[in-house]
C-alpha cells in the first residue's frame, strides 16, 4: 500500500497539478512462508523488512530548496554542443548561415536546452532530504514552455520547490519513492522560460542489485548485423530531411489520426552516454556556485542525499582536484558508463539518463512543429532505461486538435511513444504543440 506525504500549503504553485505515475507495478505483497517440522507446522520468521528511513525528507516537502547556478551565459558552442548529444541535427540550432536567412536571425537554442542549463539534470528539486545507502533514477518529467526563446548570451535562473512524494512497494527494488519537485525557468530580464515538474525515483541501491529486475528482463547486449545497423542510419536519414527546412504543418491541415514520421537514436553506447552527459553545462569545472532561499531555515542546497557507498561526491577534495565531483569519474552518474557500477544500483548494464529520454521528446515535437510551432506542455513518464546497444524508436500519432486553448493558440495534442528494438516501452509521453493557422 501507498503512503504519500504532501506539502499542507505550497509556497507557490510552479506548475498546473499533475496525475502522479510510478515506473515500477507496485508487488504483491510477502507472503509469510511455512514449513512442516515432525507433525507440527511452524510458522517461520519474516525476513526483517526493508524501509526507507525517511527521518530528512518529512520536513522539507513544500519548501524551496537551493542548488547549483550557473556562473556564465549560455554561449552558441552550448547551443551546438547540446544538440550535438541529443543528436538533434536541426540547422537551427548549428548552422549560422542557415540561422540567419530564419526569422530568429540567427542561431537559437533549442527548447530543450532548459534542463541542460540547470543543475543536477533538472532533478534536484526531486531529491531532497539524507536517505541512507539511497540511489536515484528518473521517473518522469512535465514541461510547459512559455514562448521565450533562448538564444546566446541568456542566462537562466531557477527557483526550485520539493513539491511531495509518495512510497510504494515495487518489484525493482522493494520500498521506493517517488518525489517530485517543481523547477521555475527565467532568464536575466525576468521573462518566464519554462516549468519543470521532475519526478525522481528513490531506492535502496542493495534491495534493487539483490532484485536483479533488469538482469532477468533486459537480456544480452545486442550484437547488430551490417544490414540491421544499414537500416537504422536509413531510419534515421530519413527523419533528419523530413522537416530540415522548418516548415510548420498548418493547423488546419493537419487531422486527429495522422503520424509523425518515425525517428530512430542509436545503436546507445559509452561514447554516446557519455557525450549526453557532457553537454550538462553544470558537469563542467567550476561552471556554477551554490545558492540557498532566503527565509528557510536549515534548507536543502547540496547536502549529501545519502548516495550509497562509492556513489558519493568528494565535496572538500574537489576543491582540489574538481574530478571529485565531477559525476562519472566519481559520483551518482558512475553507473551510466561503467557495467559493473550499474550493476551495483540494480541496472544491467550501463544506461542512459532520464533528463535525455525527456529532451528527446521535446526536440522529436519540435522539429515535426518547424520553426512557426512549438511545444507548449509535455508530460513523460519513463518505464525503461535506454540501455547500451539498444536503439530507440519514436512513434507518435494526433489524438486532439483544440483552435481555441487555455494557451490562446492552436493546440494538437500528440501521444509519443518511445520503444526499443525489442518493442519494450521506455516512455509514453502526451504533449500539446502550437501550431500556426
């Protein structure tokens, strides 16, 4: 059964309520096992349980939390080097001559970049309050973009809030939470970016690696042919001219049933792993500094959130030597590029990360949207991990058209599914887009 822990009165409200998801089915619960001894029967003792120890976390729901800010505007090699790990070959957002003949008159970042100009992968505000032995994997994210564009030289600044949690008992790793936080986007004028509303998921690292739930479900690294890897660059070929020159659909030309054309990232691997995590901007040396809300006492900034042993950040010696804390070297990200460490936080290999699984989703709808559309919301809920050697597949269909939205614009709305070769679900996403008339 579910517990949930809510703010009684949120300081303000980052974002339209949003349904909760959980990635994980909640198990049956334990039955008590029994044996016979002579003609007696016996009732045998119970594994002790397992429980998350909650004791941090209770006290900082509904309060601002601080975190990482960046120390420099957002320059045109962010701009291309983020596209660049999201494979995004929009000319848009690389090509300055293509840029310029736009009506944007030059290069601009994709809608996307927001989470990459954050801290912590847009997760921060989700993972707050010391749990013991605990590790974190993504478990969705709500967007909603207001119509500023960022271009280079913008920097932006995030007001972050732990909105609430819930704890539920899953087959990946026993007890589980599932918190969310709420992220503010502006930029230095004060205009309103974007919104975020993340949701981590929180775990005992040695329930989920005893579970071995990916071990028994994902299955062998695949080894892809010439001629399979021939159709996935085909695959994606395709998809890069389908809208190269930005075109917007019209509104009216579009119709409730229609698809997008099919996208193709992959085959993952450590390189590609590892360029994603690269174009975090925080990830970098000495990019950004702490900050903290004023008027909150003992609030959350960069405590340790209790990452299991070996996952942990070196914050005094990466005073030093700054690879201490740079994430994949040393810290939580580790596991995404080593096996053996994925393993140790109960994935099967390495992974990719959730923050990319939800710009995937934003860039898949902006560039079928052209350079006259954009995306206004999407909420993604992320059932798998993209694994390494794995390819994933975007499929996504019209199931609403509204003229007149709460937005004051035209809206489609869309339903993405995002699966890999072997038809596993790694995120359905339902997003609404602007389109012109």
């Amino acid at each position: 059964m579910a517990t949930t822990r809510k703010a009684a009165a949120p300081a303000a409200k980052a974002a339209p309520a949003a349904k909760k998801t959980t990635a994980a089915k909640a198990a049956p619960a334990a039955k008590t096992t029994r044996t016979t001894k002579t003609a007696a029967t016996k009732a045998v003792a119970a594994e002790p349980t397992v429980e998350l120890d909650l004791s941090d976390v209770d006290h900082r729901v509904g309060k601002p939390i601080g975190g990482g800010q960046l120390w420099d505007p957002c320059s045109t090699s962010d701009i291309r080097r983020w596209v660049m790990a999201m494979d995004y070959p929009n000319p848009l957002h690389w090509d300055q001559e293509f840029a310029r003949e736009s009506r944007y008159g030059g290069l601009v970042a994709p809608q996307s970049i927001a989470v990459g100009l954050d801290y912590g992968h847009g997760a921060a505000p989700a993972c707050v309050g010391h749990i013991p032995n605990s590790h974190l994997i993504f478990g969705g994210e709500e967007w909603w973009f207001y119509g500023a564009p960022v271009r280079p030289g913008d920097t932006l600044f995030q007001d972050r809030r732990f909105h609430d949690y819930k704890v539920a008992d899953t087959k990946f790793a026993g007890p589980t939470m599932f918190s969310r936080g709420d992220t503010t986007h502006r930029n230095q004028n004060g205009v309103l970016v974007a919104r975020e509303r993340s949701t981590a998921i929180r775990y005992l690292a040695e329930e989920a690696a005893k579970r071995g739930m990916y071990d028994n479900s994902v299955g062998e690294l695949k080894r892809w042919t010439a001629e399979e890897l021939a159709e996935v660059d085909a695959l994606r070929t395709e998809w890069l001219h389908s809208n190269r020159l930005g075109v917007s659909p019209h509104f009216d030309e579009v119709k409730v049933g229609d698809k997008l054309p099919r996208r193709v990232i992959g085959p993952h691997s450590i390189a590609s792993f590892t360029t994603e995590y690269r174009a975090f901007l925080f990830n970098i040396w000495g990019t950004f500094r702490w900050t903290a809300p004023e008027g909150i006492k003992d609030p959350w900034v960069y405590q340790d959130p209790g990452w299991t042993e070996g996952f942990g950040f070196d914050e005094e010696g990466a005073k030093i030597d700054p690879r201490l804390r740079d994430g994949l070297y040393v810290g939580p990200s580790r596991g995404h590029i080593d096996n053996e460490k994925a393993g140790e936080v109960g994935m099967a290999r390495a992974y990719g990360y959730g923050a990319t699984m939800g710009a995937w989703c934003t860039d898949f709808l902006a560039y079928w949207a052209g350079n006259d559309g954009m995306v206004r919301h999407t909420k993604a809920d992320f059932r798998l991990p993209a694994f390494e050697g794995d390819v994933t597949y975007f499929d996504a269909e019209i199931i609403g058209k509204e003229a007149q939205s709460v937005w004051g614009v035209p809206l489609v709305q869309v339903e993405l599914r995002l699966t890999d070769q072997n038809g596993g679900t790694l995120v359905k996403c339902v997003a609404e887009v602007e389109l012109p008339f």
